[in-house]
C-alpha cells in the first residue's frame, strides 16, 4: 500500500510578500551599479567628469574660513592698489591653501604664497623669460626691486626690507594685488583680473566662488558690527 504525499503547501503569501520587499532594493542597486559600470566602459569621460566635480564640490567646501592674521595684510594691499581684499583672499586661497601647500612651489615653477611665475614677478622683458615663464633667473635678481622695476615685473617690496620676495607673505601678497590691479580689478574687472592671473576657466571659476563667498562672509560681519570696512 502506497503512502499518500502531504501536500507541499510552499511559502505563504506573507512570506514570498516580505521576500519581495527585502529583494527589490538590493535589485535596484544591482542595477544602479551594473548601469554605471557600463556608463564608465562607454564614456569614461562622464565618469571623470562627476568623480571631478564631486571632489571639487568636497574642495570648496573646505577652508572657507579666513585666517586672521592675513586679514590686516590684505587690507593694507588692497587699499593700495585700490582692489577688494577678499579678492586676495580668495586667490590666496585657491593658490596654495592660505600657504598650507608645502612646498610652496608648483610643478611648473610657480613660486611663492601667491604662485607667482618667475618671469612675471621680475618682468617678461628680463632675458630668456618665454613659453610659461620659469625663466633662468639669478636668485639676487629675482628679489632685486631695481631689476624688477627696470624689467616691469610685479614683484613689490612691500615691508621694506629692501627684497621684493614671493616667499614673504607680505611681498607676495601685495604684489598679487599689484597684478590684478594692472589687470583690470581696480577698474571693477574682476573675472578678466583673475584670467591674467591664470588663463583657465576653471581656475576663474573657482576664484570667483571664494570671492562670493568672502564677501558675503565680509557683509555679515559689516551689518553683525555696523562697521562697513569689514
């Protein structure tokens, strides 16, 4: 005599319910990740392009707050040259991280706090400045102020210690203020200064994003303390 089967009753419909809440989640991401690896072997360039702005995004969002001890100095040159001072902030900041950077020197020979070209501290009339302008210039004549002037460079010897020096703080300060001026930010050009002081967009872009933000930083300050020369 045959034994009768118990009927296989499989999983209840509250059961295969939960299973479907629990799985269509961890599906939806297979996807996501599945789509965007396929995105990065079909245009790694897009991928490139968000990993970038993320991480630029994650930069300015990062020492957005003016050290103190700058502030005076920036004043001082900005009253000189007739500029904004958080326009030298705003480049300070960009150019090395209100000189955190260390060294102090790019890879393409850009020197000092404010990333000064050789040839365009000392003046591009000075011999063998050309192409990005490292230049080959004597150390005595880079911070020499008399070469500097008779080669039209923008160094400045800003605390008169008789040296025009982009390792200075004040040196290189006021002579970025000296730059934008001549280049168009003492007649309110702001975005074409900042182009001569590095021909890039993004560059622009990026200085022109710490200036607003300093600014309005600067306005808050001026209505929390009624003085508007914050």
């Amino acid at each position: 005599m045959k034994k009768k089967r118990k009927p296989n009753k499989g999983l209840s419909m509250k059961t295969k319910a939960i299973l479907i809440v629990l799985l269509v989640p961890v599906a939806v991401t297979l996807f996501t990740l599945t789509a965007i690896i396929w995105t990065g072997i079909q245009n790694p360039e897009l991928i490139k392009k968000s990993a970038s702005g993320l991480m630029d995004f994650q930069d300015r969002h990062t020492a957005t707050v003016i050290p103190e001890e700058y502030v005076p100095i920036y004043k001082a040159a900005a009253d000189e040259y007739s500029i904004p001072w958080t326009l030298l902030a705003a480049h300070h900041r960009v150019e090395t991280r209100f000189s955190t950077m260390d060294p102090l020197v790019s890879p393409a020979g850009a020197e000092g706090h404010m990333q000064f070209m050789p040839c365009t501290f000392v003046g591009w009339g000075y011999p063998g400045c050309s192409g990005l302008g490292k230049g080959n210039i004597p150390e005595k004549d880079k911070t020499d102020p008399a070469v500097i002037k008779k080669y039209g460079g923008y160094g400045v010897d800003a605390n008169g210690d008789g040296i025009a020096d982009p390792f200075d703080i004040e040196d290189a300060i006021f002579s970025a203020a000296n730059y934008l001026s001549k280049s168009g930010a003492a007649d309110g050009d702001i975005e074409k200064a900042i182009f001569h002081y590095n021909h890039s967009d993004k560059y622009v872009e990026d200085v022109l994003w710490f200036f607003n933000e300093f600014e309005s930083q600067r306005l808050a300050r001026a209505d929390d303390t009624g003085d508007p020369s914050q």
